[in-house]
C-alpha cells in the first residue's frame, strides 16, 4: 500500500522543487533543523510540520475567503494540494 502524502509530496516537489529550494529560510532556522535531526526530536520536527500545515491551512482559508469562494474540506483518506 502506498503513502498518499508520499507520493503528493514527491510530485510537488518534482514540480516546485527547484524554485522553493532557491527560497531562503529565517535566519538559524536550517542549522536549527539540521540539529533536531541529529539529536532525532521527531517530537519537535513533528511539531514544526503541524505548525507549517496549519499556517498553510489558514493561508488556503484565507486566500479562498478573499476570493469569494468557500474551500472544500479535505478529507483525510485523498491528499489535496
């Protein structure tokens, strides 16, 4: 069985890759990062990805709102980008 979230993720970043990785990051956020995984926090790095999915979620509410529309919730079973 496949991972849903695998795979989206592999296609975004097929697709976007190149111009996030030109995207520069906050000041000591990499070296931060780098050192949660060398010490293997998966609590905080798990942390930090619900913190940028949330904010993501609000942004996509947000700019959906902005737009006149109402965004379609997601369901947990289909990946949507």
């Amino acid at each position: 069985m496949s991972n849903p979230y695998a795979e989206w993720f592999e296609q975004i970043r097929a697709e976007y890759g190149e111009q996030l990785g030109q995207m520069p990051l906050p000041n000591g956020l990499p070296e931060h990062l780098h050192a949660l995984i060398m010490s293997r926090d998966e609590e905080a790095i798990t942390f930090m990805l619900k913190l940028a999915w949330q904010f993501g979620a609000q942004a996509g509410f947000a700019a959906g709102q902005s737009q006149g529309t109402q965004p379609t919730s997601s369901r947990r079973s289909n990946v949507q980008a």
